[in-house]
C-alpha cells in the first residue's frame, strides 16, 4: 500500500492544502510533501496525528477497500436443471444479500417443488409464457407481462399451465433457492 498516495487522495478530498494539514498536525509542510510523494515514511505515532486530522483512523485507513460490483453477465449465471426446469442464479452468491433473484424456465406441464412454508416473500415477474402460483389449496393464473408477489406462509410451488416454456424471474428474502 502507497501510504503517501492515499494520505493526498484524503488530504485533496477535505479541500486542504499541505499547509494546512501540515499546521494541525505540527508538522512542516516539506515533511507533508516528501509523505504524499512516498520519500519518507511516519512514524505509528505521526501517522496517527495525520490521520486524526483527516478525519479517520488507523484501523479505516488500512481497511482493505472492495469495489462492490454492480453489472453481472451471462457468464457470471449459475444453472441448474431437472425435472424440466432450469434454475439460472443470475446473481452469483446472493444467498448471502437481503435477496435473492433466480430466473426460471419451466417446460410445458413441469413444475418447481412444493416448497414449505417459510419466512419471507416471493415476487416474480413472467417474461414467457403462462404460470400457476400454487399457495395452498389455491391457484393463481399469471401470464406474460403479469407479477406476483406472496408471503411464504403456507405451502407453495409454481406450474407451468401454458403450451409452451415458461420463463420468469423469481426473487425471494431471505434467499432460499
């Protein structure tokens, strides 16, 4: 880690001048300039100042810093398929976020599992085809275009009712796929 680099990212974020920064931390200037260009290092105890002065504290500033990623491809998707449906995880390891979408596609006459009841809520949305949302004794008709959103309280699974592949996006919080 360039410890002088980040220190002049901070140091330029906060509008400061090394002057500036050099005068709330007692320290010259010069001694700022040869810090910021990686010339010289501080000691734990000046860097402490420093980083007091910028507004942070050892333990953030040597936080490892992760882009969070936004945009996933195709090639990023996870499949699996049986019993004429194909699960596609289009959002690699959201089991582990508030939510987790899953885009399904089920053959004529094939359905996912009964799923028991659980916390949480299930939303879809149909891209193709025509569906049944099963949620206990009743029977919802969704179709292309159409939603549906549900609490997982009782029994429930998904059919395809139509006469040809269905196709729709699944979301479910908490994740359970």
């Amino acid at each position: 880690m360039e410890i002088g680099s980040k220190i002049k990212r901070l140091r330029l974020q906060l509008n400061l001048s090394q002057s500036e920064l050099a005068d709330r931390c007692e320290l010259t200037k010069g001694y700022i300039s040869q810090l910021e260009n990686d010339i010289t290092s501080p000691s734990i105890s000046t860097l402490r100042d420093i980083l007091y002065a910028l507004g942070t504290d050892l333990s953030e500033f040597f936080a490892k810093e992760s882009e969070e990623r936004i945009v996933f491809s195709v090639s990023d998707f996870i499949e699996k398929q049986e019993n004429g449906m194909l699960l596609k995880w289009i959002i690699p390891n959201a089991q582990k976020n508030e939510m987790e979408p899953v885009m399904v596609e089920l053959e004529q006459g094939a359905s996912t599992p009964f799923d028991f009841p659980h916390e949480g809520e299930e939303f879809g949305y149909v891209l193709e085809g025509k569906i049944c949302i099963e949620l206990g004794k009743k029977k919802h008709v969704c179709k292309k275009g159409e939603t549906f959103y549900y609490t997982a309280n009782t029994p429930h699974n998904i059919l395809n009712v139509g006469k040809s592949t269905a196709k729709f996006i699944w979301i479910s919080t908490p994740p359970n796929f």
